[in-house]
C-alpha cells in the first residue's frame, strides 16, 4: 500500500485526563523512567502529554484537558534547521527522527511550537525487575540525542508485515487495531482515533470530513504558524453554554 498520509484526530470532548495514553506511551516506546529531580530540572521526557487548564470564573470553573504530541506536521519548523538532517518527513505524512544521526544540537526543540521534543540529558536505565517490560521493537535511545512521538512507528511496520504475508491491507478492518499507537489502544473514552487521512474509507478521514464541513468542530494547534500539522482537535462541547444561547 502507497501514498498513506498517517494522522490522528483529538475529540477534545472526550479527554476526562486521566493519563492512561501517558503511561502506555512510556511502556511502549521505552522512555526513561521520569523522577522528581527530572521535572524539577525541566529535562522530564513525555512523548505525549495531557495539559489540564481552566474555563470560566469560581464557583463556575471547568476543568479542561487535552492530549498533546508531535504534531507530524506537513511544513515542521524542525526539519529545517537539523543541520545533520536527524529529522524529516517520510512519504507516509509521519515526522520521523533518526536517533543514530541526531548529535543533539536540540535546535529542533527550539524551533517546535508544540514542545514536544525532548533531549534525553541523561543514559537510560530502569530497575531490574522492569526489564523484560521493554519493548524489543523500539530501540532505547542513548543519552545526548533528541527523541518525540513516531506514532508508534514500529506497529505500523509490524501491521504491515502481517497485512502483507495475509495478502491484505494494512487498514484492513482485522489488522486496525493492531496498527493503532499505544497511546489510542489505552484510551478508555476513545478520544483519541488513528488512521489514513488519504484513505477515503477510513474513519479519520469521515470525522475530518464531517467536523470540518458540518459541525465545525475541528481545528489544528496554532494553525495561524502555518505548519500543517497531521493532528486534528475536535472542540468541546459545552451543553450548558449552548442552553444559554438557546435560552
């Protein structure tokens, strides 16, 4: 299969922000166990985040949450500026980092609006009873390189490979969960949906059709920037503020 443009869509709407896509990301893309001296220095590593903020004014005050990763955008500030060219956009719509390339400029995270590329400041290493939880698909990276979400790469290359000794599709409705990223399996609210933006049958590509022309829901982060990004946010939806504008 040619000509995929992998991407994701955020129902906003749905995020209760209980960080269930944070830990599997980190179980599954081996990232370093984050402890409190990492967050205080700021050299703390999350693929992908949840950012909780506030609406309206107490006693009236909602809390709102909303994932955020590497936004695979089609024109990313990062690529640019690599002088080794560790980064850059595959023909499958995905930003794709080469970790034996990188020599840690971090000129990549500066250019990032969405900070979500992180330098990994310090050598991995993990308690013994947690090795057999690291996953052979995914290299641990070592310390001095720059690193962010793949879209869990390594299940698109597997699903792939099944699809293909099947004679199928990737997107085949049997292999769909399979190529789903961790953080999108783990979801118990289904906020986060995975797909083919250039597959016309895909669910993401539906949603993106009908949020776009019909409900008006769908938007992407800082889209004044200009970076295309591969995320689609869908907008909460406040029931209450519409009965008062109904009202």
């Amino acid at each position: 299969m040619a000509g995929e443009n992998w991407g994701m869509i955020v129902d906003v709407d749905k995020c209760i922000g209980c960080q269930a896509c944070v830990v599997a990301c980190q179980s599954e893309n081996n990232i370093p166990i984050n402890e409190e001296k990492h967050f205080n220095e700021r050299r703390a590593i999350e693929w992908i985040r949840v950012e909780r903020y506030w609406e309206g004014e107490f006693p009236d005050v909602k809390a709102r949450f909303i994932p955020i990763m590497c936004q695979h955008c089609g024109d990313a500030p990062c690529e640019p500026v690599c002088p080794v060219f560790a980064t850059y956009r595959n023909d499958e719509g995905l930003n794709v980092q080469i970790y034996n390339r990188c020599i840690g400029t971090r000129f990549c995270s500066n250019n990032c609006p969405y900070h979500v590329r992180f330098f990994n400041f310090w050598e991995p290493e993990w308690p013994e009873s947690l090795h057999n939880q690291l996953n052979p698909d995914v290299t641990v990276r070592s310390r001095g390189i720059m690193e962010k979400c793949t879209f869990c790469i390594q299940r698109i290359r597997r699903t792939k490979r099944t699809a293909s000794r099947a004679g199928a599709d990737a997107t085949d409705e049997e292999f769909e969960r399979s190529l789903d990223p961790a953080c999108v399996n783990a979801c118990p609210t289904e906020t986060l949906y995975f797909g083919d933006f250039n597959d016309p049958e895909s669910k993401v590509s539906a949603m993106k059709e009908k949020e776009s022309k019909r409900d008006g829901r769908a938007y992407t982060m800082l889209e004044n920037l200009g970076t295309n990004p591969g995320v689609i946010y869908l907008k909460k939806i406040d029931k209450h503020a519409e009965d008062v504008a109904h009202g």
